[in-house]
C-alpha cells in the first residue's frame, strides 16, 4: 500500500501527541507536539528552553519503552533534573560541528544501526552549532557577504532538515530544536527586508531600540526585537522560508511584564514577571482564527477589548500569525522542597496578602518579533539587563517561584488582560 | 459556487488556508464513498483539526481510511510514489500534492541538471493517469515567497506560474 492512512495516524496510541505541561500552550499547538514534526524553540539566556524540554521528557516518558535522545552542541544540560523514571530512555551525545551532526543523522538512518528509533530527539544549542559555522565561513573569505553567507546558510539548513524530517517519518518522532535569540537592529540595511515597513532603528548611538510606527500611533514607545538565532545571525536574507518550511512551529519563549502602577507598591519600581510562549505560525495558518485587537478591533466603548479572570478563553491576544500563551513551569525541578519551607515560614497573613497581588497581566507586545515594550525605556531596560544576566547563568537558575507568588492560578493565561489605556 | 474537481485533471491552488484545504477536501470525499484521497508533502501538514470539524472521526470512520499520507521530500521520491499511485488506483482518486516547490528545491540541491526533467516526468505521468476518476491538485502554500526558475532568463515565473501556464488546466488563487 502506497502511504500511511489517516486514520491509523490518528488512532495510534504511538501517534499521540507529546503534551508541553503547559495546557494552554498543548491547545495551540492542536493537542501537544506532534509526531513526525520539527518544532523550534527560542528565546533569551535563562528563559527557561532547556528546561522546558526536560520537562517534555519527564511529562511523557516517565513510563513506557519509547526513548529519547538529548544532543547537546553548545554546553552540557543538566541532565540530572530528568526524573529517575524517565532517565533511563534518554541517551545523551555532545556534538559540536554541523558536519557532525549531518553525519549523525544520516547514521541513525542506517538500516541496521547500533541505535534505538528515538520518539524524541532535543537538539538543545542548535543555532550556536550553525553559527559558529557562518561565522568560521565568513572569516576564510576576504571580504563580508550577506548574501553568500544567507545561500550558506539556508543550504545548512534546508540538508540538516531534511534530514530530520525524514528520520521523523520513518520512527514517528518528534524533534525539538532549542535556539537562542538574537538582537537583530545593528544590521539596519536588512531590516526592512525582513519585517513590515513599520520597524525602524532609533538613532540613539545604541542601536538597540527598534521604533514601531504602528505601535507609535498607539502610543506606544519603542520597542527591542529578538528573533530566532537560526534567522537573525551573519546570513540574514529574505530566503529563510526555504527552511521554515521543515518546522511545523516556532514557539519564542518570553519574559513579560507587569508595571502597572496600580499593582505596585508605593515607591516601588520594581517590575513584576512572568513568561510568555509565542507561538508562530510560519505556514500562515491561522490567519482566520482571530483578529488582533490591535489591528483596530473595538469594544461597544470604542476601545480595544480587555479580558479578564477565569471566564475567558485563551488566545487573549493573538494575530494572523501568532499567539501569545503566558505560562509559568511548575517548580523547577529539585526546587519544590525550598518552596515547600518557604510556605511553611511565612506566616498565613502574608501568605494571603501575596495571594492578593495576583493581577491580571498587561501586555505589551505590539508586534510579532516584539520582546518588550518598555514604558519607561532607560529604567526598564536596566532592569533586563540586570535581571537577564543574573539568570543566564543556567537555563534552571531562573527561579520560577518569583512568579508563583503573583500568579497563584494555574493557567495564568486566565488572568491575561487587555489594556486599552497604553 | 466551486467547480467540482473531477472536472479539470491538473489544478493548481495558491495559497489556500487549512479551513480552506479542508473544507475542498471534505467535499470531495464526502460526496462518495468510493473516493481516497492521497496527500503528499514533505511535511505532516494535513490540516486534520480542521478536516475533524466537519468529518468527525466517530461517524465518517470510514472516509479517514481512504486518506492516504505520504511524505515526500524531493522530486524522486514524489516520482516513485506518484508512479505506485497511478498503478494502484482502482477508485476515484484525488492526488494533492503539497509544496512541490520545496521537493524542487530539495531536487535542486542534489542535482541542478535533472531536476526539471523529473519534474517533467511527474508532472506527465500525473496528466497521463488524469481522467474523470483521477484528478490532481498542486497546493502552494501562501506566505512563501516562490522562487524565479533560473533556467528561463527571458521572463523568470515562479514555479507555480510554471506549472500553472505549461501542465494545469486551472490556477486558483485562494
């Protein structure tokens, strides 16, 4: 028989989608990561993408003989905070060349090769492995060339993906390509190729902020953008949907924040956090399931819809090509037992008035490739610079139970609102 | 009011949406029950929540066992496969074939001289077989750019123009 039938694609138990442990992210993404897919992952230092793959290892192969392999090309992960039940199905392999991991791949194709077929495969620091490379190309030519180094580059990746994609078809796994991101605005010339014409560089000598005509209009100040390493790198060009195509999705995973003022203390500048999950639609779509509010959409008042508590369905905020799903991981694993003792040293009032400052989130984002907007530029961007270099030291030094004491519901996609007043 | 796809043998859609895939799809198939479908794609791209909205699995059980998935990653591949689909239809068939310009590329890549060639055999073997009961549509998806062919320095046309202009009977811009 020619092909695979549906139905027994979906009615395998060994073609269940693997779950997040994020319910609300598993709903935009139709149920959890599918099998035979590519999925990227990115974000900034300490964001919390290696641990969200150990997570996607101890959520789904606590139990069962499927096995997984962890390939690490830039630093060791922390492999013990895997639980002792599903350690056992993980194999873990360092590999630090792109070459490397193409013949790798192509080994674990053999017919009759040493390894298990892996229902996982995390490749965690898959964009230092190709950037390192761009940049050993770029360093053997005389002179720089975007364009060579964009053709390199999307021929990397288009063989390595492929690659992938056909060991995901033959073995029915799922791959997880974990990538860092990267600030993109030093390259001036090449952003208007890449985004809408509403983006451009403030000239204020950094070269950091981006300003956003369109968030602009909306009274909205400038903005940071990072994306993807595997896009934003020595070779950017306007070819990458070459490769995109492999990737079934590209989730960037954010810190958010909260400055209202009406949530903090008084005097207090301090800057409340949580992350966000914004998943892209590379494909396009999801064009008709929802409108941006801030495509214009309005309330009966005339003014952008704002969503609050438990009642209202997730995606609070999305577009034609993302959605945005705050989420905050459970206990980093080995942390549970100094949350468990903090619980039990605080005493119950305070434990309540925390449970009080639970606040509906603000959001900020006003465009896709948008991080952050900051209201107050200077002082909020030193808080990011502070905070981003205390918690890059390990992807699980980011302590998650900073964001327990706001957000004591479990979905905190439920306490998401809209702000019409920024 | 759509045209029934039976009616033209060779279809060309730019960039249709999953609800759209989806809902010309279920058409098809839920018109007759002796109908398959056989999706192919480099990717696992069938818009499936879509296609369970308006074919639940519990009472179209049997429309999901003529879909067919099959995965292609380059034009020899496709050739192989569309060359076993073409001996082994018995039913009214429906053959959609989706991003056929990342199998070209991928062709591309491993070797420039005879990529047209097998796309020209795929794309002939594919009108050979085409008749009432054997229709194929060529999907490209939206949002992605489509490549000049470098081989036609005259006018560059993208792929889908190509094959919209030389082999479809119809294009649809959806």
């Amino acid at each position: 028989m020619v092909g695979v039938l549906l139905s027994q694609l979906i009615t395998d138990d060994k073609n269940l989608p693997l779950k997040s442990g994020i319910p609300s992210l598993d709903e935009h993404l139709n149920g959890g990561f599918a099998r035979r897919s590519i999925y990227e992952i990115f974000g900034p230092p300490g964001i919390g993408k290696t641990l969200f793959g150990i997570q996607l290892i101890n959520v789904n192969f606590h139990a069962g003989g499927e096995k997984v392999l962890w390939i690490d090309c830039n630093k060791a992960s922390p492999m013990s905070c895997i639980d002792s039940g599903s350690e056992r199905n993980v194999s873990h392999v360092f590999i630090h060349k792109i070459s490397e991991l193409l013949i790798f791949l192509q080994n674990l194709m053999l017919p009759d090769n040493e390894y298990p077929p892996y229902s996982l495969i995390i490749v965690d620091g898959f964009s230092q492995l190709l950037n390192n490379n761009l940049n050993v190309i770029s360093k053997r030519r005389e002179k720089y060339d975007p364009f060579y180094l964009h053709t390199v580059k999307c021929k990397n990746l288009v063989l390595l993906l492929s690659k992938m994609t056909k060991y995901a078809h033959i073995n029915n796994s799922t791959i997880l390509l974990l990538d860092d991101s990267m600030n993109t605005t030093y390259q001036q010339h090449l952003l208007s190729a890449l985004d809408n014409s509403t983006l451009g560089i403030v000239a204020d000598g950094s070269n950091f902020f981006v300003s956003d005509s369109a968030a602009i209009a909306q009274r909205r100040r400038n903005v940071h953008t990072l994306k993807s390493a595997l896009v934003a790198n020595a070779g950017m060009g306007n070819k990458d949907s070459k490769w995109e195509i492999f990737l079934k999705y590209r989730i960037g995973l954010f810190w958010d924040f909260l400055n209202k003022k009406s949530y903090m203390k008084k005097g207090s500048n301090k800057l409340y956090r949580t992350r966000v999950a914004i998943v892209y639609d590379l494909h396009g779509n999801n064009a008709e399931r929802g409108k941006s509010p801030r495509d214009g959409e309005t309330n009966s008042n005339g003014k952008r819809p704002r969503i609050w508590g438990n009642s209202t369905p997730v995606p609070q905020y999305n577009s034609e090509d993302h959605v945005v799903v705050p989420f905050q991981f459970p206990l980093a694993y080995g942390q549970q037992e100094q949350e468990q003792e903090q619980r039990e040293s605080t005493p119950p009032d305070l434990q309540a008035a925390n449970l009080q400052q639970a606040a509906p989130l603000h959001s900020p984002l006003t465009h896709p490739t948008v991080l952050t907007s900051f209201q107050n530029s200077v002082s909020s961007s030193l808080q990011l610079s502070s905070f981003t270099t205390n918690s890059s030291t390990s992807p699980t030094s980011a302590s998650p139970t900073d964001d327990h004491h706001l957000f004591p519901s479990a979905n905190a996609a439920d306490d998401v609102a809209y702000d019409s007043d920024v | 009011m759509d045209p029934p796809l039976e009616s033209t043998p060779l279809t060309v859609w730019r960039g249709p949406t999953r609800d759209t895939l989806a809902a010309r799809i279920s058409q098809f198939l839920l018109s007759d029950t002796n109908r398959e479908l056989y999706y192919i794609d480099v990717t696992d791209s069938f818009p499936l929540q879509q296609f369970q909205e308006r074919a639940p699995l519990n009472s179209h059980r049997a429309v999901y066992d003529h879909i067919k998935i099959i995965a292609c990653l380059e034009l020899r591949e496709l050739l192989q496969s569309v060359l076993k689909i073409t001996r082994a239809s018995d039913q009214s068939t429906l053959v959609m074939i989706n991003s056929i310009d990342t199998m070209f590329a991928n062709a591309q890549y491993r070797d420039s001289q005879t990529c047209y060639d097998v796309l020209n055999e795929v794309l002939l073997e594919l009108r050979w077989a085409s008749s009432p009961q054997f229709t194929t549509v060529l999907v490209f998806p939206r949002n992605r750019e489509q490549q000049p062919l470098k081989r036609r320095k005259t006018a560059a046309e993208s792929l889908d123009e190509f094959i919209g202009n030389y082999y479809a009977e119809r294009s649809e811009q959806m």
